[in-house]
C-alpha cells in the first residue's frame, strides 16, 4: 500500500525545513524505500512511500543510520580536542546505526594523524616557556635556535594542513565524498567555498558537523543507538510540525534565522537560539544533494568561483526589502520546488543539472536565471523557486534569507525574447550602478528598473509591467544624459514586439508610438528621427552613444541645443519639441513643420480628440514615448506594424491649425504652408490668435473653413501646441481638409 504524506513541517521556508525534505527523501529512499517519491504542493513536501506515518517514524527513531559526515580540516569539529562532546561519544560507540558515521571519522583520523605529529611537535616547542619567569621566558623566545626550531614545526604543520583537503579528496568515497563536494571546491590554489555549507561546514564559530554530533546525541543514544525519550515526538513534529512541548538549546546556524536568537527574540532584551534536533540532523542530510564545482569567470582576472546548483551572484532587486547592502559575495541560490512526485535519482538530476543559462552562457545575476528558467518553462518539471539570498542580518550574521518565491510560467512565454536586446546594456547598466562614486539617483534608478524587469518576467503577459519597464528605461536615459553612469550609455534598439507587449489598450500608448516613430524626410530621403531631441547623441551612432568631446577621463556630454525634451513636463516637453522642430524647418529654408509620421504609427484624430478634451495623462505618453524612440523603424516597417484606430475628430479650430502646420502639401496643388508664429501663439496660450494665422494660410491655398473664430476659447493654446507633436497621416489630414471645407475638391481618400 502506498502511503503519500503532507508533511506540514517540511515548507519551503526557512531552508532548514526545505534541506530537511530532501533530506527525508534521501534517506528513506537510500536506506529504507527505494521506490519512495516526494512533490512539492501547497506550500509543503509530499512524501510517497511504502511507509505508513508510524512505520515512518518508527525507520527514522530505531532503524536511520547518519551519513559521515565530517570536516576535519575545520578547528571546531570535533578531532582536535582529546574528549570532545559531539564527537567522542559517537566515535566510542558501537551501535551499529553509527557503523557508516565511525567509519567515516576513523578515516578522517587516518589523514589527520601527521597533521596531529606536526602539531604535537609545534605545541612542545612552545610548552618548553610554561613555567619560566618573564625574563627567562622573553631570553628562550629571543634565542636563534629555539626561534628557528619553532619556525620549521610551524612550516611542517602548515604544508601537512594544505596536503589535508586533497588527500580527503582522494581517499573518500560515498556520501563522505558528497559531503565534501558540497562544502568545498578545489580547483586553484585556495579552496573555494559554496554559501549553503559556509566556508567549509562552518559559519564563523560553529561547525555544522560538531552541531550535528551532539543533535544526533540528544536524539539516539550513543551507546545503545537507540532512541531517547521524546525522540518519536521530536521526529514527528518536525516532519508534520506539530505543536512541540519543549525545543532544545542549540545554534541553528544559517539556516533558520528566525529561530537565531538575538535582540528582540524573547521575553526580554535578547533570546537564546532554539532547535529541534530532528530540523538540523535532515538538513544536513539533505544539503548532501547540493555537490558543486569550480567554474572560471570570463573576466580578465579569470577569477575561480563555486558554481553550486542554481547558484548566482546576489542582487538587491525583486523583492520588498532589497538594499544594496545585501549584494554580499556569497551570492544567492534558488531551491527548486516540482509538482510531480519524484524520485531521488531525478531529483539528483535536476540538481546536477542545476546550471541555468540565459543565450549562450550561464546564468551569473539573479534577473538571469529568473529569464532562464521563465524561458525553459516546465521542461524539467519546475514549477517554480524559492529564492535565497545569503546576506548580513543581525549584525554581522550570515544567514539565508528567504526573498520570495519565483514561479515559472506552465509555457515558456515568448515574450521574454524581447529582454534579450537588452542583456548587454543591463551589464554595463549594474557596472555603472555598483560604482563606488555612482550617485545615489542612478542607483534608485538601476534598483526600479531591476524590480520592473522581476516583475514582467514573473507576469510577461501584462502589459503595464512592460510599460513599467519602459518607464524606468526612460528613467535611466535621462540621468545618463545628464552625465551619471555616460559609459552605460543609451537604450539598445528595440524591436516592435515591446509595442505589443506593452500595449493595453490605452490611448497614451498609441499616441506615445506615433510620437516616438515620428521624423522627417531629408533631402537624401533619410529618416531623421526625434531621439536627438531627447539624447545627446553621436550623429553618426545615434543608435549606440552619446555624443562627447574632450579625451579620457574629462569626456562630457556635447549638450547639443537640439536636445529639448528634459522628462520633467509632458505638457512642456510636447511644446518644446514642437518649436525646435519649427526652427529646424525654417534653418532648412522649409515651410512646413518637418515632424512626419511613420507608416502604421501615426495618431488617430480620435486619440488626439481625446488629449485635446483633457482625458489623456501627458506625462504617461511623453515618459513612454521617450523609451520608444529607441524602437528600430526599419524593423517596424518591416514587420508592416500599425496601431488601432477608433473614430472621431477635435475641436475645429485645431483642426485648422494642423492643416497649416503638415510636414507635407495636403494635396498635390494645395499647400498652406506654415507660418511659425502660428506655434509661437500657440506657445503663448493664445489659441484664438493662431486659429487665426492658420485660416488665413487656409484660405491663401484656397481652403475655406466654415466656422468663426470667435468659437474659439483662449487658455488651451499650449495643449493645442503640444497636441502638434502627434503626426497624423496623410489620409487623415485629407480628412480634415473635406471636413473644413467640404466643396473643395481634392484628392480621394
């Protein structure tokens, strides 16, 4: 019969209880039930098994052999001290549930027996000054041949102690050697250590494996190997989390930091750690799954790192209480969580094959294994992670922090391919950020634009996450073109799929596009975009840098006078785009407001109605359209992109305005011509006054509108101005021309 248990204490939070259910599934599948599976459903471990509850806690109470665990390179564990309290009631024993245990400590012992004779040898020297008076004592230190005695033992302990961790290497095998594989990693010439198991088995003082010892005394007795009064509930407790009568004091380590102890964690000013021994004892056991290896950093100091089971630098993004104070070196991990009951043989696999990589190289940033494994979708039967962060709390303790848990999407959405344009600004983005002199706003700003990117990777579906992320990419251009961060420099091109993506529905978006893609036509039928309006860029590479002059380090941005859009106003960075493009025009010795549209993105008269009319939020449009006019328009022409229309018109008056402001002539023999004063009254708020320049260019083509100015208010001049900056189509000026005055003949539409 088949028994599945929901093991309520068994959660993927803190990680000792997400270690302590692999830790079950590899004990019992190892020494118990081979066909025995474990999933992961509603915020808990399942355990499938031939075991019924009581069989289960009867195999972990009577029959459960520990690993060998052991770390004798480490000073706390137990093998230098002569009747240590962990270890030397295990290694007396002769229970033989502690058969594999005593082995493994009998050949640590083996290997650390000339390290023992080296440091005899060192420790005699010195006792030969006990006893002797401070005068006799300083004479023996000061001698030659006793310093040069004393220097050889310490050199022949040293060079035994580097020979320990390759001869362990060597020698072990089993679980002793997986032991090893996931606390240390050699490979240059110092160890290199994976966060999950501290530096070696230890974090700061504490060693886990001495912990373990006097965990495993309090459960089992030494002598006997039987269990001790309580040991049944404890086991239970800890794997259904049912109420416990009383925990033990104990150190807990990383583990679980809410059970650390310290300030404001009891009655009065600080508290003491407590643990049940069962939580530690399965953790270690399942932190055996976690083997790493050393991997070499593609940077110029070729740098060797631990590259543990979906394992990656830390990032201060994602989640609630991210500061950059948390970016330490050791990193973050994700801990796979799976719905589908597993073996222990898969869920080896998966760990080992736990290397996400993002294009053609691994994972290294938090943002990158969450595009990884968002892309891989449930390929490998994930359905999502749980996110730790390795980070300082409580002082100075290292503890794992649990930040959240990612949850992979059930079809890899195709999306995310979108991101993948922006991969290699992101890195110089970070770079820039993490400087020591970078100011605290481009910091923020790499911060928000991180948190945006979590967010529409987690949820690609939603649109106003990709707007958020358009957002903070605008954001970013404006500090850096106001010269934090230059080396990053601007947004990469984008593709037209971020207008899908990011597209909701609403007007703002529609008329941010058509103000993004908008342009004129040069003599030589080149587009020449407005994003110089916005950034300082290097004519000849507008798509890449920025404009600078100066050489080296003194390089500073060329605040060129076409740079007119500041991010600050919607309302005043549409008027001002408008007027500088007139003064363009009339340099150029045009008569038109050279602003034209692009294919399929010019603004509908019904959108423009509705920002004439107030509805539109101005700020929104020109934010978004600022990180737009990095959209690639041969791309979009390409792709033969269009933006949705709906009907209707604006006021009269404007349209009169916008007929005598067209980039182009509006009909093959009809040509108004612009006068820029019609802008200039615009600017000023005189509305009535430019309805009347323009009715007059009309009528001089031969238009004739049939409406009084007197119809027109004042006090809306500037957004009618502004409104200019949203070119409208050729068809759709044609419109507007038999709107005005319908007897007039003209082309058809």
């Amino acid at each position: 019969m088949i028994h599945v248990h929901a093991l309520g204490g068994c959660t993927p939070t803190p990680l000792a209880h997400y270690l302590k259910a692999l830790g079950l599934l590899r004990i019992v599948a190892e020494q118990r039930d081979p066909a025995a599976r474990g999933f992961w459903k509603d915020e808990h471990f399942h355990l499938v098994t031939a075991l019924d509850r009581d069989g289960l806690v009867g195999f972990l109470a009577n029959d459960y052999a520990p690993s060998p665990i052991t770390s004798p390179w480490n000073k706390g564990s137990g093998f230098f001290s002569a009747d240590d309290k962990g270890l030397a009631p295990l290694e007396r024993s002769a229970a033989p549930r502690f058969a594999p245990l005593r082995r493994g400590i009998a050949d640590a012992r083996d290997l650390l027996a000339s390290i023992g004779a080296a440091d005899a040898a060192v420790r005699a020297i010195k006792q030969e000054a006990k006893g002797l008076s401070p005068a006799a004592k300083k004479e023996l230190r000061d001698d030659t041949v006793y310093k040069r005695r004393l220097a050889e033992a310490q050199r022949a302990f040293v060079d035994r102690k580097q020979r320990l961790l390759p001869a362990c290497r060597r020698a072990w095998s089993g679980a002793q050697r997986r032991w090893m594989d996931a606390a240390i990693v050699l490979g240059g010439d110092n160890p290199v250590y994976p966060a999950l198991l501290g530096t070696g088995g230890n974090d700061g003082r504490l060693d886990f494996t001495n912990n373990l010892y006097q965990r495993l005394a309090e459960l089992f007795d030494p002598t006997t190997g039987g269990p001790l009064p309580g040991a049944s509930e404890r086991i239970a407790a800890a794997l259904w989390g049912t109420p416990e009568r009383a925990l033990d004091w104990g150190a807990t380590g990383q583990y679980m930091p809410g059970t650390a102890g310290g300030a404001n964690s009891g009655n009065g000013p600080s508290g003491g750690s407590l643990v049940n021994a069962v939580d530690l004892v399965l953790t270690l056991e399942g932190a055996l799954l976690f083997t790493a290896h050393v991997t070499r950093r593609l940077d110029a100091e070729g740098r060797l790192s631990a590259a543990a089971p979906f394992t990656v630098r830390s990032g201060a993004a994602g989640y609630g209480s991210a500061a950059r104070s948390d970016e330490g070196p050791r990193g973050e991990q994700w801990m796979p969580l799976w719905p589908q009951p597993s073996r222990l043989d898969e869920v080896e696999q998966l760990l080992s094959e736990g290397r996400a990589r993002i294009s053609a190289r691994a994972a290294r940033e938090p943002l990158e294994i969450a595009r990884a494994v968002a892309r891989l979708g449930t390929a490998r039967g994930v359905s999502g992670f749980q996110r730790y962060g390795y980070i300082e709390r409580n002082g100075q303790s290292k503890l794992a922090v649990p930040l959240g848990i990612f949850y992979v999407p059930g079809r890899p959405p195709r999306r995310l391919g979108l991101l993948d344009a922006l991969e290699t600004w992101l890195h110089r983005v970070r770079r820039q950020s993490r400087d020591d002199h970078a100011p605290a706003r481009l910091q923020m700003a790499e911060r928000r634009l991180s948190d945006a990117l979590f967010s529409v990777v987690q949820h690609p579906d939603e649109a106003a996450r990709w707007q958020a992320v358009l957002l903070s990419l605008a954001d970013l251009e404006g500090i850096f073109a106001s010269g934090s961060g230059f080396a990053a420099g601007p947004a990469p091109p984008l593709s037209p799929g971020w207008v899908d993506a990011a597209d909701d529905g609403s007007p703002e978006l529609r008329l941010a596009v058509s103000l993004a893609l908008a342009g004129a036509t040069g003599a030589r039928d080149r587009w020449e975009g407005i994003r110089p309006h916005w950034l300082p860029l290097d004519a000849t590479k507008r798509q890449t840098s920025f404009a600078v002059r100066g050489e080296g380090a003194s390089k500073r941005l060329a605040r060129s006078s076409d740079v007119v859009l500041r991010g600050r106003s919607g309302l005043d960075d549409a008027v001002a785009l408008v007027e500088r493009r007139m003064i363009i025009g009339a340099q150029r010795g045009e008569r038109h407001l050279p602003l034209g549209p692009t294919p399929g993105a010019s603004a509908s008269l019904a959108d423009l109605a509705a920002l004439l009319a107030g509805e539109i939020d101005l700020d929104r449009t020109l934010a978004l359209a600022r990180a737009l006019m990095a959209l690639d328009r041969r791309a979009w022409l390409r792709q033969k992109g269009a933006l949705p229309r709906a009907s209707g018109a604006p006021d009269d008056g404007w349209c009169a305005i916008r007929l005598a402001t067209l980039p182009w002539r509006v009909e093959p023999n009809v040509d108004p011509g612009t006068d820029p004063a019609i802008v200039r009254r615009l600017a000023a708020g005189d509305a009535p006054g430019a309805v009347e320049l323009a009715l007059r260019r009309l009528r001089a083509a031969g238009i004739r509108p049939a409406f009084d100015v007197c119809a027109v208010s004042g006090g809306r001049g500037r957004l009618w101005a502004a409104a200019l900056a949203f070119p409208i189509s050729l068809r759709d000026a044609r419109a507007l021309r038999r709107r005005l005055d319908p007897a007039m003949k003209g082309t058809a539409p």
